[in-house]
C-alpha cells in the first residue's frame, strides 16, 4: 500500500508539477542542437549552398523553428544569407507585426560577456523562444545565427493529464486497499487460527495441534515451535501429575510405616530391647526416606529459582571424593557393600565444591541403592586429557537397560532400586544441572546385569574472565 501511494506520488510530481519546466528545457535544448550543428556547418565559411540549406530546412520543420543565417560586415551591418520559416510567418524572425531589431541583436552579442542569448516573449497563449549567437568562421569572417520557436499552450493538455491521473490514482488506491486487504487476510488468517490453538494450550488442552500454513515457512515454523513446545508441556505435565502420585505414595508410606512402628514401640516392645531397636531401626529408616525426599524437593525448587553464579575456584577434588567415601562408607556396610576409593592424594579442579559435594552425594546414593549385598561400589579420581580432571562413581549393581539411559536424566524419571522403593527421579536431574551449570562434560556407560559408571570432568584450570557458570534448570531430552 506504501509503495502504491509512493509511486502515485512520484507520477503526480513528474506528469504534474514538473512537466511544464521539462517541456521548456526540451525546447531550450532543441535550439541549442540545431544552433550547434549549423554553426558547424558555417565554421569552414559563411555558405548558402543548397546542401547547407537543406540541412537547415530539415531541422527547422522537425523542430517547427524559424532559422535566419547572417554575415556582421565590420561596420555591424547584416547581410542576409539563409532564410528558414518553418512557423509561416508566425514566428518573431518573419511575421510583419513584429518589429525585431537583428542589428542591435548583434551589436548586443557583441558587446556582451557571451556569443549567445536566449530570450522568452510572451505572446498572446504562448511563449517564443529567441535563440541568437555570433560566430567566426575559419576565414575570419563573422556570422549570426537566429533561431525562433514556440512553446505550445499546454493547459489542456495539463488538464487531460490531471484528469487521467486522478482516474488511474483512485483506481491505483482502491486496487492497493483491495490487495493489501485480502493479503492481509491471508496473513491473519493462520496466525488468528494459532492464537486460538495458544488460548487452548493456555487453559491445559496440551494435546492440541497447531496447523502449519500452506504459503508462509515463518508460520510454518511457528506452529512446528507451538507443537513441539505443546509435546514438551503434556510431557512435563504428565510426569508431574507422576511425581505428585509418587510422592504422595511415598509420603504416605514411610508416615504409615512410622505411626505403625511408634505405637508397636508404645504398646509391645518398650521393655524388650531387641524389639525395640529393630521397630527404631524401622523408624529411623523410613524417617531417612522422608528426610531424602524432602531435600531433593527442595534442590529441585532451588535449582529452578537459583540465579546465584557457581564459584569457579580451585579445590581438591581428591580431597573432597575422600572425605565423602569416609562419609558413606558406614552406609555401604549397613546394606553389605564394599565402597571403594581409588585417587591420588591431591589433585586441583576448578569449580563449586559444595555443588560438586551434592553431585558426589546422589551419584553415591544411587550406586548404592542398586547395588546388591555383596557388591562393590566405588569413587575414581584422575587426571583427562586436555587439562581436565576426571571424577567417576562406580557400581557392580543392576546396570542400565539402553531404553532407559535415554531418559535417565529427565525430570521425574523414576525407577525403583533393589528393595522395591520407587524414587522421585530428581536425583539425577539436579546432577546434570550442577553439571551443566559448571560447564562440564558428564556422561554414563552401563552393562545391563552388569553395573554402571557415571562420570564428568572439571577443568584443571580457570575459566576466562568473560565466562560466568550459572545454575539453571535445562531442558529434558
């Protein structure tokens, strides 16, 4: 519609308002041509030879110009050599009611600053153009040429012009409005449909689809965004709607189990002491679930709200991996585990020591947790390639099917360890965002029946001033 308005504009400023000057200058630069080409013919010597006179007839009538040729004597008077009417004496060189005087022209010339003039006079309707010029010929002899034309009344022919015009700028107008309306409904139309479907996907319909456009890739792309982001919300829904089953299950249980015990402990074993260490140890068992539970929600919630940048300092991660072996190697012995530690004595890694502690924590917990009575698990310290140091946590436990390593990492991924106990799946997540908020690479290789081996690798040296690790809760795959 711009470009419409934009054009017509530039019709009307060229057609209009600028073709009476354009028309004069056309005329102007006409006199000048002819004026130069006789002059040119003139130049060897002042001639009117019949070859010279029908170059001159020839322009004269093209053009509708009047041409006079004269030779200037030394004493100033003129000496007719050519004479050209074109205009049937109608012009200011031959009509009988115009009085020129051609000496005085070119005494003017003469005496003037430039060899030429070019004067306008009004007459009647229309303008005469006068072009006079003196010039010298090879042999020293001196000439005038005269040129006269006219131009044209042009008020009716503005008018048939303003006329048309208008009827091609409303036609102009209405077809750009007619187009720019129906384009626009075109545009609108699938964006309108996906605003819909985005109200639906708002109010929790997250199995709606939205429809990709026939014409327009940038909608295309749109909806495939909308869709995958309506897959990805009735995922995170429908685990949600898992994890709050789960954990209200494993609330409820370990509550039951603790009420249950704690009025058997009142009731019947107060004065038997093994009884009553066995109902405590059941007790403090199920209490330790719920503690596990509970912290785990809240890394979750801290994860999601932290914006806090993870320190990237030096620490010694052998250090560290041996001090949380010394802390699990009292649980590992109550379940019949052997924890093993394999590390050098020292060895410096950048990175949030606290955020790696948690990261040791539950790579530990799970290890152990599906790890049958009589195996092994255990924590590797050492040096990677490319200055990175390598930390491993290790198990002799049930292994990783292939289908489940693919979502391991998720939110809300459970699976149940070797007592049967279904886990909230939150353990794993808030490793890879420790991990990822550091910046480091982690992974895991498993052998079903087998056991498994989660790793990731810390860099040995600091990171560039420009790059500032931050906790964030990425995106499940």
């Amino acid at each position: 519609m711009i470009s419409t308005v934009l054009l017509l504009g530039l019709m009307w400023l060229f057609q209009v308002v600028f073709f009476r000057s354009a028309y004069t200058r056309m005329k102007k630069s006409a006199l000048y041509r002819i004026a130069d080409t006789l002059v040119a013919e003139q130049k060897p010597i002042l001639t009117n030879s019949s070859d010279f006179l029908l170059t001159a007839s020839k322009l004269a009538y093209e053009q509708q110009c009047c041409i006079d040729i004269y030779r200037v004597g030394a004493d100033g008077k003129l000496q007719s050599l050519s004479v050209i009417d074109a205009l049937n004496q109608q012009c200011l060189l031959h009509s009988p009611q115009t009085k020129l005087d051609k000496t005085q022209i070119a005494q003017n010339l003469a005496s003037g600053t430039k060899p030429y003039l070019l004067s306008s006079y009004p007459r009647e309707n229309e303008v005469m153009l006068l072009y006079a010029q003196l010039f010298s010929t090879d042999v020293g002899e001196t000439g005038m040429i005269l040129l006269n034309t006219y131009i044209e009344p042009l008020d009716s022919i503005m008018s048939l012009m303003t006329n048309r015009l208008l009827v091609i700028t409303f036609t102009g107008l209405g077809l750009a409005m007619l187009l720019s309306l129906l384009w626009a409904t075109r545009i609108a139309s699938p964006i309108t449909r996906i605003t819909a479907t985005a109200r639906e996907l708002a109010r929790g319909h997250y199995d709606v689809y939205f429809k990709p456009s026939t014409s327009y890739a940038e909608i295309n792309q749109l909806a495939d965004t909308l869709n995958f982001a309506a897959h990805g919300l009735g995922e995170v829904d429908r685990l949600r709607q898992e994890l709050i089953a789960n954990v209200s299950h494993d609330v409820r249980t370990p509550l039951t189990m603790i009420r249950a015990y704690a009025e058997m402990l009142q009731d019947f074993s107060g004065e038997d002491p093994v009884k009553r260490a066995e109902h405590l140890d059941v007790i403090i068992g199920e209490a330790d679930r719920l503690n596990n539970m509970v912290k785990n929600l809240l890394d979750l919630s801290q994860l999601q709200t932290d914006t806090t940048p993870l320190a990237d300092e030096p620490f010694d991660l052998a250090e560290t991996a041996a001090r949380i072996h010394n802390r699990f190697e009292g649980y590992a012995q109550q379940r019949g585990i052997s924890l093993l530690l394999d590390s050098p004595d020292s060895l410096f890694a950048y990175g949030d020591e606290p955020r790696i502690e948690q990261v040791f924590y539950n790579l530990l917990g799970n290890a152990i947790r599906h790890t049958d009575r009589g195996g092994q698990v255990g924590i590797r310290i050492e040096r990677a390639p490319e200055g990175h140091v390598r930390a491993s946590v290790w198990d002799t436990g049930n292994g990783i099917s292939p289908e489940q390593l693919e979502h391991i990492w998720d939110r809300y991924y459970s699976d149940k360890d070797r007592d049967g106990a279904v886990s909230t799946g939150l353990g794993l997540s808030i490793v890879r965002a420790i991990l990822e908020g550091s910046g480091a690479a982690y992974g895991v290789d498993s052998v079903l029946n087998e056991g498994s081996c989660f790793w990731f690798e810390l860099s040995a040296n600091p990171k560039p001033v420009a790059h500032k690790s931050r906790l964030f809760f990425p995106k499940d795959r």
